[in-house]
C-alpha cells in the first residue's frame, strides 16, 4: 500500500481494496447531521448507489478519489469530477469537490488540507480553472478550510421542505 513510517500521512489515488472504508466513511458522513442535514441517509440502497458512483468516478480517472492513509490505516478521503456533461457552453473546465472526509481522532492534524491540495494539483494539471464546493453552513470546520485554501463564497443555496422525507425503502 506504500504507507509511510511513524504516522507520516501518504496521500494516494484510490484502490479497489479501498473501497468498503469508504463507503463506511460515507456513511458516517451522511449520517451526521451538521455535515449532511441527515438529506441522503446511509441506508443499504444509498451505500450501493454510492459504491457505484465512486467506482465510475475512479474508473474516469483514479486521482478523482484520494485517500488519506497513515500507519496501514486509511484516515480520510476527497472524492471530485471533472465535469464533461456541462448543459451549457462555458469557457471553464469545472471541477465540482463531492466529499471530504477525515476520520475522527484523526482530524485538526492538516490532513484536510493535504487532500484537498493534492486534488487541486490533480485538477490543475487536468486543465481546471474553476473548482466548486458546497458545505452546509452548520458545518463550520469545513467552511473554514475551504476559506483557508483560497475558496470564496460564490452563491447561496435556499432549503424548503413542503413536507416531511419520504420513508426508506
């Protein structure tokens, strides 16, 4: 796997075997109400859809999902996409960030950071010049890493709920 010795922090592309952690990953990301607003519960449908998704995201290119690992141990991941399937013409080559995500005893250690740089190199030497993210505005730590790194507010996005969530199936 080509960890690094005494807790050093390797930042590779994704491997197959990597794939069940993450889907654990997202799971506690989605269940995690300041991060995800509980809006795509983790239920065996959602992993599934999500384990596809991230599948095609690697197969187009392996540097779109980044894992954090130390000590044997994977700690994180940034998962983003080239978008190719714009509706209308622009003169950017977009790149949209979908998921970060560090695992807890191992966050505030720049982790974060690490990933989301390497991702912003992958996408550079892709051709992209524009990088979008969302963050709930209930999860400060992520608002306040993406300011860090350069990141700008550039819209915002409204909520409405007509009526409660549909239950799952």
């Amino acid at each position: 796997m080509g960890t690094r010795e005494n807790g050093e922090v390797e930042i590779r592309p994704m491997e197959l075997g990597d794939l069940e952690a993450l889907v654990g990953f997202w799971a506690d990301m989605s269940g995690d109400p300041r991060v995800s607003g509980l809006f795509y519960p983790p239920t065996e449908e959602n992993k599934a859809r999500w384990r596809s998704w991230v599948l095609k995201v690697h197969e187009e290119d392996e540097d779109q999902v980044l894992v954090a690992e130390a000590d044997g141990l994977l700690v994180g991941f940034i998962l983003f996409r080239i978008r190719t399937d714009m509706p209308l013409w622009t003169p950017h080559r977009v790149a949209i960030i979908y998921d970060l995500y560090v695992r807890p005893g191992w966050r505030r250690k720049g982790i974060a950071t690490k990933l989301v740089l390497r991702a912003l190199e992958a996408m550079g030497r892709r051709g992209v010049d524009h990088v979008r993210v969302t963050a709930l505005a209930s999860n400060e730590p992520a608002i306040r890493l993406y300011r860090k790194l350069g990141f700008r507010e550039y819209g915002i996005t409204f909520s409405k709920e007509l009526r409660g969530p549909a239950q799952p199936r």
